[in-house]
C-alpha cells in the first residue's frame, strides 16, 4: 500500500513539473528600446485586433502586437483611432470603449484611459498643458452631427476640463497664431477657435475636410474629400493662409475619405504625399499616392505609386525620408505596409496588425 | 402600435374568460402546412427537415435563432441583443433565404434577416432547407432557406390558445390565437408580446482595465428587447378544391444595440434599432382542373429607424405578384411552371434618387418530377430571373431519391441533389450613398450532396437516421472592402465548403413510457480559396464558422408529463484573423456547451386543457460568447401557461 502511495505521490509530482514546463504561450520580453516606426493598427470597431506595431528601421524588424508585450500580454479593450506624441505622453485616441489613452514612449500603459467627457475621439493636439480632443460625440447623427465638441483636456490633471461644442464632425486639428484649426468631417468648413477665448469661426470649403499638415510659416494645408454623407463636386488640397484665413484650392481628384493619415509631408517639406485614387491606363480606378509640389503648388502629373486597392494612410520616416503605405482592405485581416522610397520605388512589404492607420515615429 | 396590440391581446382574453365551456369537437386539425409538402414534390434528394412541434413549444417564448441554435446543426452569430444571423452550411447571413408565403422576408438593403426578429410562436411548422435551392426559392438561396409556415385548419367553431410566460432578468411573453370559422370561411388572429430586459450578470474579465487586472461580476446593460406582432389570415374555401387564403403580419421589433462587455462600465447609452414590417400575402388555388392554377397578390413594406433618428431611415416597399400552373399528367410525371413578379421601390436615406428609383424583378420556373420503376424519382427545377439593369445567371438543379430497399418495417434511400445557385446584390451594395458598387456580378455557386437516409417502423420504435454528405463552392462571393477611395462592395472571394451532418431521431415506447431522443452534428470545414484583395486570407475556416457543431434532445413523455433535457456543442470561431500576441494566427472563441431542461404537466380545467411548463436553461452556467466582446446570460429559469380553450 505505501509502495502504491509513493507511486502515485511520484506520479502527481511528475504530473505538476511536467505540466509547469509546458510552454502553451510565448514568453514576453518587454523591450526597452524606443527608436523606432510605431503602427497604429486600428482592428475592427467593437470587434477587437487593434495593436501596435512596431518597426525597426535600423534592423529591418517588425514586432507584431508590441503594445501587448510591453503590458504583459494586455490587450486594447478599444480601437485605437490615432495617435501623438507629446512630451513623454503618447495619446492614444480609443473607440468603442471610447477613451483617450496615455501610454510612455516604451508604449507601457500604466494607467487607465480616461473616458469621462469623451464620446468618439479622433484625434488631437497638444497646447501647452492642454490636449485638445476632437469628439464626435454620443450617439451621432452621421450627417450634421449637431452633439460633437472639442474635449479640452488637462494632460497633468488627466480631467476633461471642459467640452467646447463644435456642430459639424470635428476631425483633424491643428495649431497655429494661437488658434485650433479643426477640419469639420461633416461640413463644408474649417472651424476656427481663438484659443484664448474659445470664440469660433469658420472659413468655408468646397468640400468637407479631414487634416493638416503645418508647413513652416504656418500655414495650413487641408484635405478636402468628398464624403458619402456630404458628398462634394471639388475635393483636392486646400490651403489656408493664417494670417488672414483665406483659403486656396488645388484640386485633386478621389482624394481618399480613409482617416488617420491620408496625407504627409516629404522629409525635407518640398512635397506633400497624398492618398488619392486615379483612373489606370484601363479606364479602372486605383488608389495610390499623388505628389503636390509646394514650389509649383501644383500636383505632380503622374502618381509616386499606384495601383493599390485598400490604402489606409501613409506616412513619412522623419530618418530617412521613405515612405511607409498602409494597406488593408479587411478589418478582420492581417495588414500590410508597404515602403517605398521617395522617388517612389518599392523598397520592402511587411506585415502588421489589423488595419493599419498611420505610423508615429520615436527616437 | 403597442397599444393597439395590448388592446387585442386584451380582447381576445376577454372573450374567452367570458365564452361558454361547451362541447365542442376539437375541430382544428392540422392536416396542410403552406409551405413543406410542395417543396419536397419537386424537390427530390434535397434535405428539408421539419422543426417538431414539440420542440417549437419549448422555443416559442423566443426567437428563431434559439430554436436553431439548440435543436439544428446550425451556427448563428448571435449576442444577447437583438442581433443573430443564421450560418447555414458555412454560408453568410445572406445565403439564407426566409420564406413566408410567396414572399422572401429578407431586407433587400442588408439582405437578410436577424432571426431574433422572427417570433416561433406566431407559426404553426417551420422548415430549415439545408443546401443551395435558388432553383426553387430564387435569389439568395445558396446556403439554404427557412419556410414559416401557417397551417391550413379550416375551423368549424372558435377556438383560442393563450400562452403566458415570464422568465428570468425580465423576460415575458403574452400570445394568443384565435381560430374561428364554419368549416369554410375562417379567420385566424395571432399576437404576440415579447419584452426582455436582458439585464444579467455575467464576469467580465475588464479587458483593458490595467489598474484592476482580472475579472469581475458585472451585470449587462443596454440590450434590452421589446417585439410585438400579428399575423391576421382569413381564408375562404368554395370547395374542397378551390380556396383563397390571406395573410397579413405585422411586425415591430426593438432593441437596444447591445453594449460590449468593454463598454458597460463608461457611460456609453445603448443605440436602439427600431424595426417595422408589414407583409401581406393572398392566394388563390384551383385544383379543379387538370391543370392547377395558383396565383398570389403580396406586399412588403419594411423600415428600419437607426437610434431613433427619422431621417436615417432605412427601408424599401414591394409589390409581389405570381402565377403558377401545376399538373400531374400521371401519378409518375408532373410539372408546374410560373412567374414571379416583383416591384421595389426603396426609400433609403443614402441612396440617390438620380441612381435608383425602383426596381424590377421577374422569375421564370419551371419544376418537374418523373418516379421510374417505383423506386427512383427525379426531379429537374429550371429558373431565370430578369432584373432591371442586372444580369442574372440561369439556374437548374436536378435532384434524385433512390429507394435501395425497403421491408416490413424499413426502408432505406440515398439521395442526391445538384444544384446552381446565386444572389443577386442588395440594395446596399449596388446603391449605397457614393460607396454602392452597380458593377457588381451576382455571387454564383454549385452546390453538390449526397445523402443516406434509413427508416425503422416496428411496433415500439421508430428511427429515422440521415447522413449527408454535401460540397459548395460559391465565387464572385461579395463582401465590403476598402477599394480606391471608400469601402465598397466587391465581389472578391471564392469560397468553399463542404462537410457532412448526421442526424437521427428515434422514438421509443416502452408501456406508458415514451421518449424521443434526438442527435446532430455537423462537421463544415468552410474556407476561402481565392481572395482578391492584397491581404486576403485563403485556407483557413471562414470566420464565426465552428467546424464542429452537435446537440441532443430527449424527451420523455408520461401520461400527462413531458420532461425534456437537451445540450449543444458549438466548436472553436474564429473571430478574426489578425490575432493577438497570444493567439498570433487569429483570435479563436472557445467552444462551448450548453445544457438546459424543462417539465411540464397538462391539466384539464372545466373541461379545457391547460399547460404548465417550467425550464432552466443553460443549467450548468456556462460562461461563453458567441460573438465576441458580447456577454451572454447564465443560468435562467422561464415559467409558463398555455390554454387550448374551445369557445361556443
């Protein structure tokens, strides 16, 4: 009997070290690395698969759901819709559950999202100790959207201190002579807001809008896309001089409706890349990248790159002056990043997570 | 339109408590459902099975989609809310065609139905067609299609049925029917009331939440539920050959879209989907000639509200009409041939009235059935559809059932079937704001099955056993992808599926004893074989497609108690293909198993049956999503009544 019960002692020992040892999930090294390209990979809303993707230029190496490796295999419970960078805070701007998340440069996440007073962010800017966030609001109309704001947002407090209203479908924003310029997603203008006094006004556009680039006066360039809620005659690049609001136009075709990072500068501003679909030689219309020049303020005749179906945004290494292309046809599916150079020649093809977005890039 | 239903629900109780308690001879007799005996007439070697009346019982304080979850080899992709839609064979939601009368229920903007919007009370038989049948049922007929049936009783008297249930985390159903006739004209009122608030708790692991890691007991918020409706049919026979029969069902469904488990814990407030359907089917038969002739008269109106928003409005009208003549030269040899007309005008918000104002449709079919040496039968559908600016494929299929042999007290067939297939687009895809794609080609498939079917008859069991085994490949499939510019409908994959099912059903009486248990399960490998898109994903399961799916149901019947138990399985889903860190080839729900049981007593009042009924479903509290990121309720008890009164 007690030659029996040692056996089975045995056995049950075996039995917990065996299974100790068994390896059903990969281990996690966090890395401590920050230099690299970062990849928004938005997922599929409500349903999950949003993750970061990371990639070293240096190495030529793509780590996969990176995010989830810093934060002990933890999962976004949101879609990440976009992300900045300032100071030592990446804002990451979260759908479904909607919340603006505050992660550090190694994308840890130590704290929880802030959700309160925020309903559909999209995308944001920093103002000194600010963080303005543009919202679309609760239960949205998808057409007028008279509940959207600005969510003004205390980045040391971590509070909302304030919702600034802003009918119209606030979408990409930026600053500049003390004033937040907010592309309106779902009106045919630019919304201006005095920063000091918060008082608004706009400057009217033939299409709705989406982002900006800032060149290096100040001034604004903004995409102006035909929507399917507001569908517009003439899209193309506007371009907004601060000083006196007043707003030119340079029309482009198909500009793509996709959000995040449909547009970028070249690395040393002479160009501005944007996502605009053409007709092939076939008469068969075809995304790709059209290039502005902002010495002739003219669009390059032929496209850097085209032939692309399901391009998500594109964005420019600061480093090198490659460009990254972001395809992704499927929520559900793999993405892929396609880089090319600047002249427009393909230099590799990577996989990254599920819709891929934009890209931010930290040293 | 609920005070309207709750004041004829009222009525028709009213005049019950208040009818006499006389003899009246049970005079409903259920001896023609609508849709089932024609389909099978040309349709030899398809697999069309019944739902039995037992179980639709114990499914009518719900929905269809829990009726076919626990009693069929069929996957749904439901949440607790309001949203299910049904997979058969691998297929999408839109491979289903759902059947009533003439009319073919599914959205012509989304192209299917969810079947929580589909009340298993209000019908008499509901019958699952598993595999392609776009021969006979049209277009979107490529999984399989779902036949709701009215029976035809021909009452001579009044006669009410009553059912009164409550259920856990608020969950109650009023219905009644009302049959009243003379034996010639009759009418026949059905209304229902169903409401549940749907507040359960559930452990929500707080994915997200990296101050509190773990999970916690939460309760679910904002997948409320309220759906009421009824079906008005009155019928008239000039003889026993000639008859004119009418429905009208009007539907109203809400619900709340219900919150993720990521989502309860902000202050997010539930969106609500709103739904009215008003669908009216008349029919006339004579069979008093050789050559029958039946004609049919419809209307559909539907609407979808989106978060109570009247301008994002959602909906399309229909005028259906159809002619068909039928004869059988001998009892070996018959056809029938027909036209189905049908006029669509949407009213949709985002569609322009510069790309569509209506639509056209016209179907040409022609069916027949040919039975050689007393054991072979034939049968060869023919159908083509003509729709305005759209071309859509010619569709035969060909079917046969083969008696290998039969005894005293079994029989046993095989059977085949081949069969094309199709859908044309929806509304949506063709039309939708900027992003409609006109260009679209209909989705095509081949649909492949062979099946063995054996049958035992002797004095105290009877079996029947089915087992087939089927092959499917639809291309030009269509799903919305990111294109150029927008998202758009795009005919991109070509997809496979194959995979046999099995099931049996076997009745055994032992004295007074008498039980009936039932098997299936169905393996599906679904997957596609060509994608289009850069980033497409071949040789894998199609996702939200469990490979694996099986349940039981046993019941036991003893003088005037039915106890019943039954379980499913439903396999591992993907739900997507990009994976997490630890699961890097796709996230995968986990398979789970569900269990419930019930009893229930007939008792005899003032000479009037009366029914009590008491279930606990998922009796072993299984924590499981079907769709992910949407919590489903525990344990849960529903208590019920039902009369069978005869009045006058």
């Amino acid at each position: 009997m007690k030659k029996y019960f040692k056996f089975l002692l045995l056995s049950l020992f075996a039995l917990v070290v065996f299974n100790s040892c068994t390896k059903d999930d990969p281990e996690l090294y966090p890395s401590t690395l920050v230099k690299g390209a970062y990849i928004v990979n938005y997922g599929s809303f409500q349903k999950g698969g949003s993750s970061i993707s990371k990639y070293d230029y240096d190495k030529d190496v793509v780590t996969n759901f990176f995010d989830q490796q810093q934060n002990k295999g933890s999962v976004f419970a949101s879609n990440i819709q976009f992300a900045y960078k300032t100071g030592d805070n990446i804002f990451l701007m979260g759908n479904s559950p909607d919340q603006v998340i505050s992660v550090d440069p190694l994308f840890v996440q130590a704290k929880n999202g802030v959700s309160d007073k925020i309903a559909k962010p999209r995308s944001c800017i920093a103002d000194g100790k600010y963080l303005y966030v543009s919202c679309w609001g609760e239960n949205p109309d998808w057409k007028l959207m008279p509940n959207s704001y600005i969510a003004k947002y205390n980045i040391e407090t971590k509070v909302v201190e304030k919702k600034i209203e802003l009918a119209g479908g606030p979408e990409g924003l930026e600053i500049s002579n003390g004033k937040l310029y907010v592309a309106l997603n779902f009106k045919k203008a630019v919304a201006v807001m005095d920063l000091k006094t918060e008082a608004i006004s706009y400057i009217e556009t033939p299409a709705v809008c989406s982002y900006f680039l800032k060149d290096n006066s100040g001034n604004l360039y903004v995409s102006l896309i035909s929507s399917y809620s507001t569908p517009a005659t003439q899209t193309g690049l506007g371009y907004i001089t601060t000083s006196t609001n007043v707003l030119t136009v340079t029309p482009l075709e198909n500009v793509s409706t996709e959000y995040a990072s449909i547009m970028a500068f070249s690395k040393d501003k002479s160009k501005i890349f944007v996502a605009a679909a053409a007709y092939d030689a076939n008469w068969v219309m075809v995304g790709g990248i059209q290039v502005f020049n902002l010495a002739t303020r003219k669009f390059e005749s032929n496209a850097l790159v085209s032939g692309i179906s399901g391009l998500k945004g594109l964005s420019v290494n600061p480093v090198d002056g490659n460009i990254y292309v972001f395809v992704s046809p499927s929520t559900t599916n793999n993405g892929l990043m396609k880089i090319y150079s600047e002249a427009g020649n393909a230099i590799a093809e990577k996989t990254v997570g599920a819709s891929p977005t934009m890209a931010i890039f930290l040293n | 339109m609920r005070r309207f239903f709750l004041v004829q629900l009222i009525l028709v109780i009213t005049s019950s408590a208040f009818a006499q308690h006389n003899n009246l001879a049970d005079t409903i007799m259920l001896h023609e459902v609508v849709t089932y005996a024609p389909l099978k007439k040309y349709q030899a070697g398809a697999k069309i099975e019944p739902i039995p009346g037992d179980q639709m019982i114990i499914g009518q304080a719900g929905s269809i989609d829990q009726l076919l979850m626990r009693f069929t080899p069929v996957y749904l992709k439901s949440n607790a809310g309001g949203l299910s839609t049904i997979h058969l064979r691998g297929t999408s939601p839109n491979h289903t065609s759902v059947n009533f009368g003439g009319i073919n229920i599914n959205s012509l903007t989304l192209g299917h139905s969810s079947m929580s919007e589909v009340p298993v009370f209000l019908f008499d038989e509901i019958d699952l067609q598993y595999g392609s049948s776009s021969a006979i049922n049209g277009s979107g007929s490529i999984g399989g299609a779902l036949h709701l049936g009215l029976a035809n009783n021909w009452t001579n008297g009044m006669k009410l049925k009553t059912t009164l249930s409550e259920g856990s985390f608020g969950e109650q159903l009023y219905g009644a029917k009302l049959f009243a006739g003379n034996g010639r004209f009759e009418s026949v009122t059905r209304l229902f009331y169903f409401s549940l608030k749907n507040d359960f708790p559930f452990n929500n692991p707080k994915i997200g939440d990296v101050e509190h890691p773990g999970t916690i007991r939460d309760r679910q918020r904002g997948a409320a539920i309220e759906n009421e409706g009824v079906i008005q049919e009155i019928n008239y026979r000039f003889n026993e050959k000639e008859a004119l029969k009418s429905a009208l069902w009007l539907e109203h469904d809400w619900h709340e879209i219900q919150l993720t488990m990521n989502e309860i814990w902000t202050p997010k407030v539930p969106e609500t989907l709103d739904n009215k359907h008003i669908r009216f089917w008349s029919e006339y038969e004579n069979r008093k000639n050789p050559l029958n002739i039946r004609g049919g008269l419809g209307y559909v109106h539907d609407m979808q509200v989106y978060d109570g928003d009247k301008k994002q409005k959602i909906g399309t009208n229909r005028l259906i009409a159809e002619i068909e003549g039928r004869q059988d030269i001998s009892t070996r040899l018959g056809y029938k041939l027909g036209v189905k007309y049908q006029y669509i005008k949407p009213d949709v918000y985002a569609y322009s009235a510069d790309v569509i104002k209506q639509e056209q449709q016209a179907d040409f079919y022609f069916s027949s059935f040919y039975t050689a040496w007393n054991r072979l039968k034939l049968t060869l559908n023919l159908r083509q559809l003509f729709v305005t600016n759209f071309e859509a494929p010619f569709t035969p299929s060909l079917g046969a059932e083969y008696r290998v042999f039969s005894t005293d007290y079994s029989v046993f067939k095989l059977n085949g079937n081949i069969s094309r297939s199709y859908r044309i687009p929806t509304f949506n895809d063709r039309y939708w704001g900027t992003q409609g794609n006109p260009n679209l080609k209909p989705e095509d498939g081949m649909n492949y099955e062979l099946g063995l079917n054996y049958a035992l008859c002797k004095e105290n069991i009877q079996s029947d056993v089915k087992l087939n085994v089927f092959y499917m490949d639809v291309k030009n499939w269509i799903e919305w992808r990111l294109g150029a510019v927008d998202w758009t409908a795009q005919n991109v994959m070509e997809v496979e599926s194959k995979g046999i099912e099995f099931q049996s059903n076997t009745d055994w009486t032992v004295n007074k004893l008498k039980f009936n248990f039932r098997i299936n399960y169905s393996f599906n490998p679904v997957e596609t074989i060509k994608d289009e898109s850069p980033t497409g994903v071949t040789g894998r399961q199609l996702l939200y497609v469990p490979k694996n799916i099986g349940n039981t149901y046993l019941r036991l019947n003893y003088q005037l108690w039915n106890v019943f138990a039954d379980g499913g399985y439903t396999g591992k889903r993907f739900a997507d293909y990009s994976g997490s860190y630890y699961m890097p080839k796709g996230y995968e729900l986990d398979s789970y198993f569900l269990a419930n049981c019930g009893i229930s007593r007939k008792l005899s009042l003032f000479k009037q049956s009366v029914f009590l009924s008491f279930a606990l479903n998922n009796i072993l509290n299984t924590d499981y999503q079907n769709e992910r990121f949407y919590a489903m309720p525990g344990r849960n008890f529903r208590i019920g009544l039902s009369t069978d009164i005869n009045i006058h």
